[in-house]
C-alpha cells in the first residue's frame, strides 16, 4: 500500500490532490483587500518590480499574449498599450474572483477591448500548442502544485522562438539583511494580514510559501531544462523579487 503523494503548502507538508483548493480558498478570503495589501506589505514597490519586469519583454503589435496567474490585470495592464490596438492578452487564472477583480479594474481603466478572461488551471492550460508569442506570470507560479508541469504546460503553448517572462518573490542576496528580512516578513506582514485584511492565516502562508521558493539559479536551471533557452535572471531590490526571461528552443 502507497501513502499518497505530499505537497508543501507553506511550512507544513499537505496531500497534493489538496493544494489547489486551498490556494484558491487564500485569494478567496483576500480578494477585496488584494491591491492594498500588496503596497502595504511592499511599500508600494511592486508597482516598480512589475514595469521593470515588463520592460524585459519584446512586445510587437499582433502578438498574441499569455498572461497566467493574472487575474488582477496589473501585468496586462502594462502590456497593453504597446499592442497599439492589434494583438489580444488573455488573462488565466485559476481564481474567478481575481478574474472578476482584474476585469472591473482593467474595465474602469478603460481597457476593454484586445484582453480574455478564462478561469483556468496554469497546470492543464487549455489552448492549443505554439499559440503564443509571450507566456508571462507575476507573483503566482509558487502557488501552484507542481512547478515543473506549470513550466512545461507556458512553455508547450508558447510558439517557437516565443518569450516566457516570470516574476516572482525570490532568494535575498544581501546576507546581512536577512534577519531584518525575516522580523519584517514573519512578524509584520502576518500582523497587517490580521488587521487589514482580517486573515493572519493567509498571509503567514504567503510568507512561508516564498521561503520554500528555489532560490534564482536554481529556477533558471529548472527553466532550462524544461525547454527555455537563453534563460537570465535580475534581481530587484536585493534579491527580494526576481524577473526570468527565456526563450522557447
């Protein structure tokens, strides 16, 4: 008799058929304080990270546009105005109300036409192979249950030659911040989850789950392996976020 495979889900070791369902509970319960949360907890550097991110992109008029993990519609919302009206940017995520947030906001911004909004799984992405130019996800892909499908999945509908952009909270390279790094993430930001957002669970989760993150070279060597060439990191602000950009072989 086999025990069935594990997963982590922060610090504690979980079911993998399990994961999915309790990420997607998270950004149930923190869906209306989302965009608040994110500048309180980065002192509104993300902003910065995610144009910094977006400026590592070759986007053209007519490209078509995978934006996974994307329901909030920040990194569309960048990407947009340079397909000058030609193009299309389909957003997936797996949560309908990050979709529903992203659209209203994308929406109101007067970003209507040229962007899709499909509730999907970035694990079993459901379009058809060498679809797109660009594969990019912010912020999402160590919420998934299996990084490495994830990879393969951006990496298989991607046309050949096409661009796999990922942002993500990363590895810190300045030692000597690191103890100052963990009061704040561990003491903190857990504490303004509580008081903000009214879910301390959550964002403990979200703290613990970018530790168990691979650190730059080791993710850039994952990338590799899964059929991106070229594949360059940058750290942002001392290793506490990191762009990859990478090419599909």
């Amino acid at each position: 008799m086999t025990s069935d495979p594990t997963t982590h889900f922060g610090f504690s070791e979980i079911p993998l058929s399990e994961k999915m369902g309790r990420v997607r509970g998270i950004f149930d319960s923190v869906v209306d304080q989302y965009d608040l949360m994110n500048d309180l907890m980065s002192l509104g550097i993300h902003r910065l990270w995610k144009r910094y991110a977006m400026r590592r992109l070759r986007i053209r008029p007519g490209y078509q546009i995978l934006d996974v993990a994307g329901g909030t519609g920040d990194l569309t919302r960048l990407m947009h105005p340079r397909l000058q009206g030609q193009g299309r940017i389909i957003v997936c995520d797996l949560n309908d109300n990050m979709l529903k947030l992203g659209r209203s906001r994308l929406t109101d911004g007067g970003i209507v036409s040229g962007v899709e909004w499909i509730q999907g799984n970035a694990e079993e992405l459901p379009f058809p192979t060498n679809t797109f130019h660009i594969a990019s996800i912010g912020f999402g892909i160590r919420n998934v249950t299996q990084i490495e499908v994830a990879i393969q999945e951006m990496v298989r509908v991607l046309k050949p030659g096409g661009q796999f952009l990922c942002l993500e909270f990363s590895k810190l390279s300045i030692s000597l911040l690191q103890p100052l790094y963990d009061a704040y993430s561990f003491n903190v930001l857990p504490e303004l989850g509580h008081w903000v957002a009214k879910d301390r669970d959550s964002y403990q989760y979200l703290v613990e789950s970018i530790r168990r993150f691979p650190d730059q070279q080791t993710f850039a060597t994952l990338l590799q392996n899964n059929g991106l060439s070229g594949v360059r990191y940058h750290n942002l602000s001392g290793g506490i976020a990191a762009v990859h950009h990478g090419w599909k072989v």
